[in-house]
C-alpha cells in the first residue's frame, strides 16, 4: 500500500477540547434542577381525629393539659415525617371533636405543615361538655372516598388515627361508619385510650375495661389500638401504625 494511500484511510489524529463552563447559563440550570421533584412512590392520606371535650383539658401525666400533651406529640410525629425521605409520600388532616366537629387543619401534604402552629384539638372547640364522634367519622369517610377516588391510578391508601380519653357517646353510630369505612380495603383504622391521671366525674371507674374495649373496636386489628395516660407512648403508636400501613421505616 502505498504511503499516500495509508495517509487517506488511515486513522484521523484525535482532537481534545474542554467544555467552557463560561458559557453555561448556570442561573437557569439551577433554577431547573430546582424545580425536579422526586415521584412519590406511593399516596398516603393520615387522618388524625382528637378529643378535644372538657376532660382533655384535664391534667396529664407530664403536668401539662391532655389536649398540650395532645399538641406536642402530633408536632413531633409531624417532624419526624417530614424529615424522612419518603416525606413527599404524605398528606395529612385533623379534626377535633366533641359536642361538634371541627376540621382544624385541612387537607395538605405534609410538607407544607407548619410546625409552630397550635394542633391543640381543646382550643378549637366551643361546647365540649360530650364526645360524639359520629359527624366527624362522617366527614372522614367524605375525605378518604375523595382521596381514594382521586388517586384511583395510583398506590393510594388512607389511615385514620382516633383518640379519645373517655366514653364516646355516640358510639353505636360511629362504630357503624367505622366498619362501612373498613370495607374499603384501602382503608385502615387506628385507635388510642388516653388514659387519665383521675377519671372525670360522672363516670364509673370499674366500666374502665368496657371504655378501652370500645376504642380498641375502632382500631383495624389489635396491634392498631393502645391504652395509655403516656404521651410519649401516644407518639410512638402514632408512629407505628403509619410505618405499618405505609409499608416503610419512617
């Protein structure tokens, strides 16, 4: 072959150059990774349902008022949420209830919650002499039929959390819209008994068994009921029915 042949098919010489970080619009690169957010693996809907009657305004094992104890430990469940990294998986609602229903923090992802805000289910009721929970499990149903159905497509579920420190009085008709609710296989119930440094007036401390039989019906199973006057237990229930249902380590 001859010398001029081997120059035309022979291999071109490499060329080297650099990327001239000059020329990138660094400010708009920026501002569109700022915008990617990571898919959420799954939608998971967490009702919180609190007693906010007279007797929450009780006080608790700490000192503090049931309904302060009440504050504290759904403020740190909520911190530890939004710390994780499944934090985009979550929207979160409360209600308080007792003579009426009260919607005390709308429908929201948990992300957007803030944590300075007051969560104290007593301070948000006007007539707090009973506890009917009936209305409130009425507007949950509401709530998670909405939720259910609107991510319909997509890993959706929603778990409920109720807590009351004494008798509810309704307790035939909320019973009723918890079980239509479990029907939903989508849907899972848990359930706390806080318990009382003193038991309130009027009530007979010997039906105290009957009082935590009737919370532990509203829980899916028993392993989703607690009776306790600690608040810190309150909070790791909390915590481990939404590990639970959610499938995940928070």
């Amino acid at each position: 072959m001859s010398n001029k042949l081997q120059k035309t098919q022979g291999i071109a010489p490499k060329t080297t150059s650099k990327i001239d970080l000059s020329k990138i619009n660094t400010s708009a690169l920026s501002a569109g990774l700022s915008k990617l957010t990571i898919p959420r693996l799954f939608y998971q809907l967490v009702i919180f349902v609190m007693d906010g009657s007279g007797s929450m305004t009780y006080q608790g094992k700490t000192g503090k008022s049931k309904g302060e104890e009440m504050d504290i430990s759904f403020r740190e469940v909520m911190e530890r949420l939004q710390s994780s990294k499944n934090k985009n998986c979550f929207d979160i609602s409360l209600y308080a209830y007792a003579n009426e229903s009260i919607n005390i923090m709308k429908q929201m992802p948990i992300k957007d919650l803030d944590l300075n805000k007051d969560y104290n289910p007593c301070n948000f009721i006007t007539h707090y002499n009973s506890t009917k929970l009936s209305e409130t499990m009425e507007s949950v149903k509401v709530e998670c039929n909405d939720y259910l159905r609107l991510n319909s497509e997509k890993n959706a579920q929603a778990l409920i959390i109720v807590l009351s420190d004494g008798v509810v009085f309704d307790y035939d008709i909320t019973l009723k819209k918890c079980k239509e609710l479990k029907l939903n296989n989508k849907v899972t119930f848990a359930s706390v008994f806080f318990e009382s440094t003193a038991w309130q007036e009027g009530f007979d401390i010997d039906d105290l068994d009957d009082y935590k039989d009737s919370m532990k019906m509203l829980a899916s199973d028993d392993t989703l009921f607690t009776s306790t006057l600690n608040p810190d237990e309150i909070r790791n229930h909390m915590i481990k029915s939404i590990s639970t249902v959610s499938k995940i380590n928070n």
